[in-house]
C-alpha cells in the first residue's frame, strides 16, 4: 500500500508539473494524498487514522493553498525571494538593454521553451525571389562575375578593377536595400544573400565590397532613421553608386565593447556656412572600416555628451550616430589597412576637434542617443545576410571544386576522390555544405518576414565562419600541393586568406560564440528570465513585487514541467515528443524536440545557479551557444529537406547530418555537466537529461562514403549541394578548367577503365617518352574513337593538375611597378 501510495504521488506531481498546473491544483493534489496516507487495508478491511498524524499529512496541501492566495504568498514567499534573486541575476547594461530590446526572437524562443510550436518552423516563408531579383542574379550577377578576375584583383591591383567598380555602381549593387522610391532596388534579405553569395563565390574582396554598404551602412541607417531631408539628399545617391559609404565603429581601443568607446562628442555651438550653429565638437579614431579608402559619405558611431543640457536631454546622451562627408573640414582617411591581404578596401578614419551641425546627426536630434539601438537593430538584420553569406558560398565552393579536382587528379591508378581517408574530409564538406545553406536561407527568410534575429545571426555568423574555415582546410588538404601554389590558375588561395577576415569582423567570433550569443539568448528567449531581471531592477518596488510574482511563478511551473519532461523524453528516447507530420523524418523532429527540451532545462538551471557570474563563467556559456547552434542548424536541415520536396536522393544525407549533429550534442552536454561549478546540479542535470546516458553515435563510414560517390560525379546531387555559386564551363577559366575536365574524364570512364587494366596487365605503359594512347590503339586496347575521348580527358587532366609558376623577379615589387 506504501509503495503503491508513493508511485500514485510521483505520477500525480510528475502530470501536475507537466500540466504546469496552478498551486491550488497542487494544495488539492497534497491534501488528497495526505488523506490517502492515513488509509490502511488489513485483515480487518479498511481502517483510517485520524489525530495528529492526520494533521501532518495534510499540512503541505494546506500550505499550498494558502500560497496560492496572492495576499498570503507576497508578503511569505515572493517578497523575500524577490530580495534575494536582486543580487544574484545577472545585471543588465545600457548597451545590453538596448541590444536585447533590439532584435526579435522567434524560432529561438520555441527551442528555448523546451516545447517547440513547429508552425513557428514550418510557416517560414521558404526560399523566395521576385521575377526581377531573380532576374537580376541571373543576369547582371552573372555577367559581374565573368568580369572579375581574382588574381589580378588581390595581387595586381589590390582593389578590383575600374570596370568591376562601374559596372557594380551602374547596376545598382551596391544598393539592393534601398527602397525604389529612392532609386534602389529594394531587394529583399534572400536576394541580397543569394547575390553576395554569388560573387563571392567568384572573389570574396568582391562579395565584400558589396556586402558591407548592403550590411551595417548609412544607406540602411538613412533609410530606418534619417530625416527626410536626409534621406532625399543621399539614398539616391548612395542607390546610384555616385556616394560610397562607409561606416565607422571600431575604435582603436574599443571593438565589442562599444560602450567603452573613447569617441566623444560635444554639444556646443560654432560656425558652420557663416552663422552660428547649435551643432557638436567631435573627436574619433576609428580602424578597421571597410571602404573608408574610397568613402565619400563617413557615417560614425561616437559618444554624445551635454554639458551645458542645450538639448534638453541631461547631460550623458549616449551612443548617437553621425554621416559626415568625407571632405568636410578636419575629416581625416588615413592610409590603407591590408587585411589579410585581401583586395576590398580598408582603413582608418580620424577627426580632432571637427564641428559638425545636428543635421549630420543620423536622425537628427531626436535621434541623438539612441545609436546603440539603432546599430543592434540594423546589425541584427545585416549579420543574418551578409556573413553567413560569404561563410556558405565558400563551404559550397571549396566542396564544389575539390570534388571536381578527387575525381581528376589520380593517385596509385585511381581516382584520389575514392581513397577512404581523401573520402572522410570531403563526405564533411558535403554534409556542411547541405547544411550551412539550409540555415542561410532560413535565416534570411526570417528577415524578410519582418524579424530581426539578433540571437541567430550572432550564432549563424560564429558558426558558418567556422565552419567555412574547416571546409576550406579540408580542401587545401585534397588539393596538396596544387592549393599551395599560389597563381593565376589557382581558385582556393583567395578564400584562404580572407577566411581570418570573415571569423574576425562583425563580432569576433571568439567573442561572439562565449559573451554575446547564449548570455543575450537566455535573457531574451528565456520565457520569464527577462521580466523576472526587469522586475528585479525596477525602481519602483512594489510594482517589481508585483511583476517578479507573475514571473517568479511561471518560471517554477516552467522549472519543474522542464525536470519531469526531459527526464520522460530521456528515458523514452523521445517517443513521446512532438513532429509536425508523420514522415520519414518524424524521428528526427521528435529528437530535436527531446533535446530542445534538454536544452531549456540545462539553460535555465545554469543562469539561475550562476546567475551574474554567466558572463565570467565564458567556457559554460560558449558550451551553451554550441548546443543551441546545433538546435538551429537540426532545424535548418530538416525545414530545408521538408521545402524541397524530400527528395529520396538526400534522405540518407539528412539522416547522417541529423546523427552528426546530435552526437556532438550529447558530447558538449557532457562537458557542460563535467565542468558546472555546482556538482549537486551537475549530477542532478545529467540524471534528467541522460538518465540512461549518452548514446548516440556519429554517421557510419559507408553511409558519408556512399554520398561521397555521388558528388564524384557531375548530377543534380552535386549542382543542389552547390547551388548558388558562379559555374563557369570554359576551360579556359580558372574553374571552367575543372567542370571541363569533370566532364571529359566523366565521359572517358568505361575508356579508362579498359586502359588501366591493360596497363596493369603489361600490354602498354604510362611513361613520358611515349604517347601510351597510341600504344593503346596499335596494341587493339582502344579504337580511334575511344582513343579520341580518353586523350580529351587527358589533356584535360593536364590543364587541372598545372600550377603556376613565375620568373624569378616577376614577383618582387619592383617588377610590378616597372610594369605598370
């Protein structure tokens, strides 16, 4: 009867918590089981005892009661754990505020919950161009990128050529954001992607170059905030290409931690056109900025004091943004930075002392303090395109021509692409490239419905970057030595060296993926935490009483609902867990779900036991951004598989990326637990998120080996894996060479396959001083036309494997200028 008693309570609170049933449920719930305590069946039949053991079993139903009563439990329970929590939550900054009030969460609020609504996934617009942005990537995208010759770019020139630079201001690239009304093309966020995209694929100082006025620019700025004499006095200009902006945030001392800036401004008056203006006297010194060389239009981030509160504002205004043109007085563009020795333009920008009117205020001065804001509002859009954009066309265009190069180039008389250890760097490449698009266009999606995903761009940024950088070793890898020489003819050394340069700018990534993407994440995302710190900090005490009573109990309903159900899903492997269709994926959305709902339960208890040591504690939040990256990309994948119709030809793929992804999730939860500061917690964690441990394992070797053979081949398999990046088939070209050869050894393969074995048998023999093609046809091996196919692939083959070589003055400083 006890036992029984006790399985009836478990299962009462276990339905109660998952229900996140109110308190009176809970006190009815206690008072039953405590009369049910005082019940016993013997020999007798039933007997109940009453007295004072009826009264303690009663006591914590009628405890819970009384806390339900909101007069009772405010001044017992709220008030004091409202104290408490003020020291131990994590202190928000001005700049944070602003940051978190910035952006908008949706998908990640539903991973975040633990309970993900899978019509929050599924209604996301899938990929989507107009007739005319469609238009516009298959035309004028696709004649820039004929155009653009990379070597003479990054080492003849050092900035693309005057023809490139025309022909991107002419056709408007360099304003896709900008609204019609205004003279831009106003293209949606998938488009800009898509166009990035594509002429990065062709030259990253390219894609860069027309990124960053696309990205964090004044064009976007103007055209949010500006005034209306602003916006008619640049974005026409700036759609046209005859003003080229540049944007300068970065301090010398000063890169992340904007609010440490030492760039000041002060309200005062001066002159300005001959009459005594109300302006401010500015002071900066910026690096780092992208098109500052050849900027016309400087727009500045600086620290706006008031003295003398001529503005009416207080004295500390804030973070306020300016545009100021580039041959105003005492505006200073120092000489050029060489990042990474990439050829898009980058440099400094100073001024001393330099007075500029209210009306370079971006905004004007109702604007005036509120630039944080409106840098985290256009940054939160701006990095969901541009970054992830350049870090997926290079994932795609790295596996693109190493699959190409594995299927020429011959090692021990086959093919280097089917050796098993060349297989497992290039089955990666193909499961990142799948997946990394599949979060590129999610996420621009989102943007163009209207959301700014400020969590998600932080983590796409980190993690495509990163995963750019792996992908582009695996093909310096595949390629050996014909990668490491540098050329005309050589398609990977460019995005090599500007892979630094993507993990760098726009929140460093280091930074991005331990301080910024899970600490700004919880707090945003977190269902209660963010009301629950609003209340905390909130100057008016009883109305912080009142909201931290609300939140303080939906956070315990949501609490004990996570223990319960991650321990359900954990022991269940999932089974219980939601999909939003019944299909051959099904499994994977219940497991996304049973680890999203790990995922809420390890990130609440970790900000409510670290509390405001979660921005010290870097190696646990990192770990936490890991994991949520994770979740997102699942999500991607499985979005992506579901819009393009489930093709059977990627079904096995999907499923080795789904096994990927969790394998490495577990493997970072484990971590997680290893290293929390609290071992109570810690084990506690691990028992109901794992309670029959960690199992999962990474895709099977002949599993990546078998899609591994398929990207060997030209096919709709390797073109979807790739889409988006610039093909040419000339062979003539520095990657036409390979398509070209693709083909040519493609068609030759049954040909080779005959010659191979005669060689191996002695009848002919590979060596330079004979042509082994003809000994092939007189030995009755091969026929003229056989003979005519194979030599085709031959030289072909030929054209692939060369590499580049220079007089030996032609490279030295001295050569170039002579021939210029």
């Amino acid at each position: 009867m006890t036992l029984a008693l006790f399985v009836i309570s478990l299962i009462v609170m276990g339905v109660l918590a998952w229900r996140e049933s109110p308190l009176w449920h809970w006190g009815v719930a206690m008072l039953a089981i405590g009369l049910l305590t005082r019940f016993d069946v013997g020999a007798g039949g039933l007997a109940f005892y009453g007295g004072f053991g009826l009264l303690l079993a009663l006591v914590p139903g009628i405890v819970l009661l009384l806390l339900s009563v909101e007069a009772i439990r405010k001044p017992v329970l709220t008030r004091p754990v409202y104290g408490a929590v003020k020291s131990i939550l994590p202190k928000v900054s001005k700049t944070e505020q602003e940051a978190l009030d910035a952006g908008t969460v949706g998908w990640d609020a539903e991973l975040f919950s633990g309970r993900p609504d899978w019509s929050k996934l599924t209604d996301i617009r899938p990929l989507t161009l107009s007739a005319e942005e469609q238009a516009f990537l298959d035309g004028p995208t696709e004649e820039v990128c004929r155009m653009i010759d990379d070597w003479d770019t990054r080492n003849n020139r050092a900035d693309l050529s005057p023809e490139v630079w025309q022909f991107l201001k002419e056709q408007g690239f360099l304003g896709m954001l900008i609204a019609k009304e205004y003279g831009g093309l106003g293209f949606g966020a998938q488009a800009q992607s898509m166009i990035v995209s594509k002429i990065a694929s062709r030259s990253v100082a390219a894609g860069i170059t027309v990124m960053v006025p696309n990205s964090l620019g004044p064009g976007e700025l103007l055209e949010k905030y500006g005034t209306e004499a602003q916006k008619a006095q640049y974005l026409g200009r700036l759609a046209r290409g005859q003003e080229v902006p540049c944007f300068a945030l970065t301090g010398v001392h000063s890169g992340s931690d904007a609010g440490g800036m030492r760039d000041i401004g002060v309200v005062t008056k001066g002159l300005w056109q001959g009459a005594e203006t109300l302006g401010v006297r500015l002071s900066w010194d910026k690096r780092y900025i992208t098109l500052a060389p050849i900027a016309t239009l400087v727009g500045l981030a600086f620290i706006l004091k008031d003295p003398d509160n001529l503005l009416g504002k207080g004295e500390e205004i804030g973070i306020t943004l300016a545009l100021v043109p580039r041959d105003h007085p005492g505006v200073e563009i120092g000489r050029r930075h060489f990042p990474a020795r990439q050829a898009f333009m980058n440099g400094p920008t100073r001024g001393t002392d330099v007075f500029i009117p209210m009306d370079f205020l971006i905004g004007g001065v109702d604007r005036a303090g509120q630039g944080w804001r409106m840098l985290m509002e256009c940054l939160s859009t701006g990095r969901a395109i541009s970054l992830p954009a350049i870090g997926t066309t290079s994932i795609k265009q790295a596996l693109r021509v190493s699959s190409a190069y594995a299927r020429i180039r011959r090692q021990f008389g086959i093919p280097v692409g089917i050796m098993e250890g060349v297989a497992e760097p290039l089955g990666e490449m193909v499961k990142r490239a799948y997946t990394f698009e599949a979060s590129r266009r999610l996420t621009a999606s989102m943007v163009d419905e209207g959301q700014r995903p400020a969590v998600i761009s932080a983590l796409l940024k980190y993690r495509t970057t990163e995963a750019m950088r792996d992908s582009v070793d695996d093909a310096f890898d595949i390629h050996g030595g014909r990668a490491i020489q540098d050329g005309p003819g050589n398609y990977l050394f460019g995005g090599y060296m500007a892979t630094p340069v993507a993990i760098t700018v726009e929140g460093a990534n280091i930074l991005t993926r331990t301080l910024m993407t899970f600490a700004q994440g919880v707090l945003r995302a977190h269902p209660f935490l963010y009301t629950e710190i609003a209340a905390a900090q909130n100057p008016d005490k009883a109305e912080g009483l009142d909201q931290f009573d609300a939140a303080f109990g939906g956070h315990t309903k949501f609490m004990l609902r996570n223990m319960v159900a991650s321990f359900v899903h954990g022991v269940s492997n999932g089974a219980f867990a939601t999909a939003p269709a019944q299909s051959e994926m099904a499994h994977w959305y219940k497991k996304l779900h049973r680890y999203s709902q790990d995922f809420a339960l390890v990130a609440d208890w970790t900000t409510v036991v670290l509390g405001g040591a979660l921005k010290r504690k870097q190696k646990i939040s990192g770990r936490m951004a890991d994991i949520l990256g994770e979740l997102y990309l699942m999500s991607a994948v499985l979005k992506r598989f579901e819009e393009e119709g489930r093709l059977v030809e990627d079904r096995e793929l999907v499923d080795a990326i789904m096994a990927d992804r969790i394998a490495a999730m577990e493997q970072v939860f484990g971590e997680v637990f290893a290293n929390f500061p609290n071992g109570v917690m810690a084990n506690a964690m691990r028992f109901l998120c794992f309670p029959l441990g960690r199992h999962a394992r990474r895709s099977g070797d002949r599993v990546n080996y078998r899609f591994v053979r398929s990207v060997l081949r030209p096919g709709s398999f390797r073109d979807r894996l790739t889409t988006g990046v610039y093909v040419s088939m000339d062979p003539n070209d520095v990657t036409g060479v390979l398509e070209d050869g693709l083909l040519k050894v493609t068609e030759a393969e049954e040909i080779e396959a005959k010659f191979v074995k005669a060689a191996r048998k002695g009848v002919i023999e590979r060596r330079l001083d004979r042509d082994a093609i003809a000994d092939a046809v007189a030995a009755g091996v091969l026929n003229e036309n056989e003979a005519g196919i194979m030599r085709a692939a031959d030289e072909a083959t030929d054209r692939v494997v060369k590499v580049d070589d220079f007089a030996a003055d032609e490279l030295a400083a001295e050569h170039k200028r002579a021939a210029e």
